[in-house]
C-alpha cells in the first residue's frame, strides 16, 4: 500500500507594508488643516485691525471729519425710505430729492419752532434759581440739620446765590450768545458757513450712491472671506439699524411724553425737563433719574407741596411703561444685546477717549464690537480648540494592520 504525501499548501503572500507617506505632502496637508482652521480668526484679527486704523484715521481727521460723519450718519439712517420709493416705482435720484426735501425741512424747522421755547424755558430756570436757593436754605437745610446733624454752615447760601443769580442771568439769551460769539471771529463764521452748505451736498449725494458704494466694496473682498464679511455686515447692519433708528424714534417720543405729561400736571419747566430726559434715556434708567430728580425739585419750589411730586413721579412711571413694553419692543427689540453694565461703561470708555465725539459714538461702536464678539464667539464653540479633538480627520493617521 502506497503512501502518497499531500501537497505542500500554496505559499502565503508576503503581507505589504503600506509606503511611508511622503513627507513634503503629509506637512503640505497638515499646513492646510491648520490654515483652514485658523481662518475664523484671521479674519477676526483682520477685521479688528481695520477696525483700529479706521479710529485712528477718524481721530487724526477728527476737527474736519464732523460735516461727513453727520452726512454719512443721514445717508444711513435714509436709505431704508430711499430703497422703499424705488421699490414702488420711482427712480433712485426722484426718491432721493423727496427724502432729501423732506429731512432738509426737518432739520429747518425743528430748530426754528424749539430754539424759541427752550431760550423761554432757561429764562424761566434762570427765575426759579432764587427760589430754589430759598427753598434749601429755609426748608432743606432744617431738615437735614434735624434729622441727620448736618451743620448749616458748611454752605453759604448767600453766596450761591448771588453766584447761581450771576450765571444764569447770561444764560437766557442763548440765541443772542450763539449770534455774538459767531459775529466776533471770522473762523467760526467760515467753519459754520462750510458745514451748512457741505453737509446738504455731501448728504444728497451719499444718498444717491449708496447702493453703489456699498456694492463696489463688497466686489472688493476676497471670494474666500465674502460670504463671511456679508454675513457680519448684514448683522451689524441690523444691530446699527436697530439701535440708531429704533432707539432715536424711542429718544424723541420719550421726550414728547415726558414734556406733554409734565406740562398737563401744571409743571412750567416742562419742555426742558421732559426733553433731557428723552435724550439721555438711551443710558438704562438715566432719563428716569434725571426726570424724577430734576422734575421733582422743579415741582416742590414751585408749588411748595409735597404731593405734587406724586404726579410727576407717576408722569415718569408711565413713561417707563410705555418704554419698556411697547416703544423698545417694536422699535428696537433685542438685537443689540449690551448689557446695562456694558452701555455705561461704553459711554464712560467714549468720554474718557474722545471727549463729546466718543459719548456719541460710544454705543454704536460698542454695538459692532458686540456683533464681532458674538461671531468670535460661535466659531470659538465650534472650533477644535473648545471641543478638544485630539487630531483632525485630514491628519489623524490610520492605526497599522496586524501581521
């Protein structure tokens, strides 16, 4: 009986070894990982860096640039109304030259009606100071000297009298004072003539090119960052849009009520009063605060009784209402997104900086920062460097095959 031996089994093949990755592409591909993942914020250190030249152009350039902000400030806050009569049939320069008539009317007007009144208004404060000095020394400083030990002659009230009596004496004729201090130097004549006929001409014409402007810079942008830098612009668009059209509109009607409610409740300072405290009501409480204060005292040395403090107290009240659930909702709403905290020290930052120029421009400003900081923000939550990936799936290597 034959033994046959089996075959010997089929030679296994060789197991190969994957080439080593050329070096000079593996660090060309890790090169572009990383670039694509810095991109968000290059391009947000690119925007703040332009962000800080364009302020320090503005603050080089500041004695001649107000008659262009100013220009460029009605251009903006108009367009929306220009683009509406276009939408409706008319062509860009008709609407413009109807937008345009209407706000050169406005700002003609509002200042020939209001100029009077208030100069009436200051002659009445400059009236009433004596009786308020009157009325701290005979009622005030009682009070204070009873109730809390204050020693009443730690104030002269004489003096301030006769100083408060000085001042305010000057003080009702501010159209007069305007008039004369412009007639004795030839400068301010010129600078002022220059800023009547420039702002109109710079206006009409920022108004007419705006679509167009707006739309060659965007042609500017490179394709990679434009459909990110039109996202941010059209967010602080909304936000600047919000806070410079809603929150004036807001201003103004808070500065009607307060002077309308003050004047119905028997208050003679109403106008002046009710007006300051719309104009600053767009720091959170200040108009409030000023109103009830200063309304408050105006009252007491007025009419010498201390319930019609209720009054104005409630004037203020209703207004805050108003403010809080119908003008700020509609008008505004939340857009803007700065907390109380942030408002006062953006305008305390602007003031400390630049003066009266910086206390204008300090919410605005501090609005686009806000829009900057929220998109920094979100790419941050999304980035490698919050989630904590160890690799990025375009250089994350594969593990080796077993033998």
């Amino acid at each position: 009986m034959s033994s046959t031996t089996p075959p010997d089994p089929a030679p296994r093949a060789a197991a190969t070894v994957p080439p080593e990755p050329d070096e000079p592409a593996r660090a060309r591909r890790e090169g572009a990982a990383l670039s694509v993942q810095s991109k968000p914020w290059r391009l947000g250190a690119s925007a703040l860096a332009i962000l800080g030249a364009v302020w320090l152009v503005a603050w080089l350039l500041a004695p001649i640039l107000g008659p262009f902000l100013f220009s460029a400030l009605l251009a903006y806050l108009f367009d929306p109304v220009v683009d509406r009569l276009e939408r409706r049939g008319l062509g860009r320069t008709a609407s413009v030259c109807i937008v345009f008539m209407m706000v050169l009317l406005l700002l003609l007007i509002v200042p020939l009606v209001l100029v009077p009144l208030l100069e009436n208004q200051v002659r009445e404060l400059a009236a009433t100071v004596p009786r308020l000095v009157d009325w701290l020394s005979a009622t005030l400083l009682p009070w204070l000297q009873t109730h809390l030990g204050v020693d009443p002659e730690l104030l002269d009230m004489a003096a301030l009298k006769e100083a408060l009596a000085e001042h305010w004496r000057e003080a009702g004729g501010v159209a007069a004072q305007v008039v004369r201090y412009a007639t004795r130097s030839g400068f301010a004549v010129a600078g002022w003539l220059a800023g009547v006929v420039l702002v109109p001409v710079v206006t009409f014409y920022l108004l007419r090119d705006w679509d167009a402007l707006v739309a060659r810079v965007q042609d500017l942008l490179p394709r990679t960052v434009e459909s990110q830098v039109s996202a941010l612009a059209r967010e602080i668009d909304a936000t600047l849009g919000a806070f410079l059209r809603g929150q004036l509109i807001v201003m103004i009607a808070l500065g009607a009520f307060y002077a309308v409610g003050l004047w119905l409740v028997g208050l003679k300072l109403a106008l002046l009063i009710g007006l300051v405290a719309g104009l600053v009501s767009f720091v959170p409480y200040l108009g409030v605060i000023v109103g009830v204060a200063s309304a408050g005292i105006a009252m007491l040395v007025q009419s010498g009784q201390p319930l019609d403090i209720a009054a104005v107290v409630a004037v203020f009240v209703v207004g805050q209402l108003l403010e809080g659930f119908l003008l700020t909702p509609i008008l505004v709403g939340d857009r803007i997104g700065l907390h109380p905290v942030a408002v006062i020290f953006a305008i305390m930052a602007g003031g400390q900086l630049f003066g009266l120029v910086g206390i204008l421009l300090a919410l605005p400003s501090a609005a686009v920062i806000a829009v900057l900081l929220r998109w920094a923000h979100r790419e941050y939550k999304t980035s490698e460097v919050y989630r904590g990936d160890a690799a990025s799936p375009t250089t994350a290597r594969a593990p080796p095959e077993p033998d």
